[in-house]
C-alpha cells in the first residue's frame, strides 16, 4: 500500500488536500517528474525548423507544385470541376507562433486560448499555398477548404464568430475564392449516427462531390493536408496502423488515378513536425490504466516518447 493510500485511511480529515495535490502532481508533473513546461521544451526544434529553415518552405512548395501538375492534368485530361480540397490549420495557414506561445509556459493545447488566436486573424499563409489555390480558381478549378476548426466559439450562439475569422484571415493573406459556401467547418454537414451528430470531414467531402456545398457536383482530384486524417479518417489512431494505411495507398501519393471512369483523388502531404495525430499515434494510455493520451501525465509522455525511439548506442 502507498504511503498516500495509508494516509487516506488513516486521516479521512486530509482527503481533499491529498486530492488537490494529486490533481496538481497530475497537472505540473507527478514528483521526480516532468512538468507541462518541461515536455514542451521538445517543441523547440520542430517550430523552428518551420519558422526558420529552408527546407521547410523547400517542402511546402515541392507540394504545391506537385498539386498545381496534378490540377493541370485533369484540366488537360477534361476531367469535369475539378476541385481540389485543402485542410486550413498547417497546411494553408500557419499557426506556429501558437506553438511557440506554449513554450516557457505550463500550458497545453486548450480551445479558449485557440480560439483566441484565431479570432485575432494572425495567422500567414504556409509557403506556396496562396499561389498555388490562386492559380486553380483562375484556371476554372475550385478549392474548398474543410477543417476542423469550429463555426463558433460558444455552441449554443448563433454567432459563427469563428467561421467568420477565419474566412476574414485567409482573404487577408490573400486567398482567392474564400466565402461561406467554401470554407466548410466542422458543425456543417454533419450526420447523425446511432442517434449521435457526426461531424467527420467525409460528410464535407460528399457534400463538394454531391452538389451540397454550392451547387455543382465537382470531381475531387486532391486532398491536401497536413495530417493522415484530411485524406482518410479510418486510417487508424495508432502510427504501426498509420504507416501501414500509407504504405497501401502509396500509389495515392502526389498523384490522382483514374480508374474505369473513377477519380480517385492524390493526397499531398504537407509536413508538420509540431503536433497531429501522429503523435497521440505514438502513446499507449492503457500502459497507465488511461482511457485516452488526452488523460496522461507529461511524464508518462515523455516515458512514452522515448521508448519509441528506434536507437543504436555506441559501444562502451
Ligand atoms: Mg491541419
């Protein structure tokens, strides 16, 4: 029995205290663990190699480029609307000062602060992606921009305050083509499964193909995205399921295919070493009698991280 478990039983009169500390152990680290703070030091390298380094830009214009041949194929091929769908968070708009802002902080991810940044309508455009959607809705394409961020910040308000940001911040970059019909957020065509409102992106995608969105049916030829989830939202929470699902689609990759008469759309992947599902991908809650990554402790993540290094120590 722990020396806490015996001081509950002992001292019923200390509960609360011993719960609150518990809470706080949880929330600043557990004792001889790390804190919030300290798990986000390791998110140093990865913004800056976004905010500063070449290659980062060298990557997202290498997409771009690859979407922009793509377009211009099925153009050539007379594919009939093509439309092109893009994620918004990382992969047009790039929110790496929110990143940033994490650092030197005890604080994590957290929707009212999220939510704060993008009312504030900061964010610029990731390298080639203005562009790049420019030159589609010129060229008689369209692009449809699906995210998860929300409509709104208070669920039960009629004020889309957010929706309204955000297309406030992609026309201030530069965006052409951006309004309520094609900035598509989660909260709109949702469904109700078994009784329960489904907000999945698919339900987005169908409603560009079916003539939904604004009133034409297009032929999706790309999905561009900075997580697995923009291209196929059953790709698995784990990376070993991840990997696999990328390793079957690897002909989706860069390039849409036509088969008897069937678009199946390129998915171009935009790098995002900051956050995603890739890294909940890589935590085992259950290990820690966890429901999800969303209840461990910054020390368990970190164990966590550190065991999946794949690693080679030299010889002593
Ligand atoms: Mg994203």
């Amino acid at each position: 029995m722990s020396i806490l478990r015996s001081k509950f039983f002992a001292v019923p009169a200390l509960l609360p205290v011993l719960l609150l500390s518990q809470l706080q152990q949880d929330t600043q680290g557990e004792q001889g663990g790390i804190s919030n703070q300290q798990l986000n030091e390791q998110s140093i390298l990865a913004v800056n190699w976004v905010q500063q380094s070449g290659e980062y830009r060298a990557l997202t214009y290498q997409a771009f480029n690859l979407a922009q041949l793509n377009f211009d194929k099925a153009k050539s091929k007379r594919i009939a609307h093509p439309a092109i769908i893009v994620d918004i968070d990382e992969t047009v708009l790039d929110n790496s000062p929110y990143q940033a802002g994490l650092v030197d902080s005890n604080n994590i991810f957290q929707p009212a602060t999220w939510n704060q940044w993008i009312k504030e309508e900061k964010a610029k455009a990731i390298p080639g992606a203005v562009e790049f959607i420019n030159y589609v809705n010129k060229k008689g394409g369209k692009v449809f921009f699906i995210s998860n961020r929300d409509e709104k910040s208070v669920k039960t308000s009629k004020n889309n305050d957010l929706k309204i940001a955000t297309i406030n911040n992609l026309k201030a970059v530069g965006f052409t083509g951006v309004d309520e019909q094609t900035v598509l957020l989660k909260g709109e065509f949702t469904k109700k499964i078994d009784g329960q409102e489904n907000t999945s992106k698919q339900w987005r995608v169908d409603a560009v193909k079916n003539g939904s969105a604004d009133g034409k049916r297009y032929t999706v030829i790309a999905l561009i995205g900075d997580n697995l989830n923009d291209f196929d939202e059953t790709v698995g929470k784990s990376n070993q399921q991840r990997r696999t699902s990328v390793d079957n689609y690897r002909n989706s990759y860069g390039m849409f295919n036509i088969t008897k008469g069937i678009v199946k759309p390129a998915y171009i992947a935009i790098p995002n070493p900051m956050y995603g599902n890739w890294e909940t991908g890589m935590y085992n809650p259950q290990a820690f009698k966890k429901q999800s990554p969303f209840e461990m402790t910054p020390t368990q993540k970190n164990q966590q991280r550190k065991e999946s290094l794949t690693r080679w120590l030299p010889k002593e």
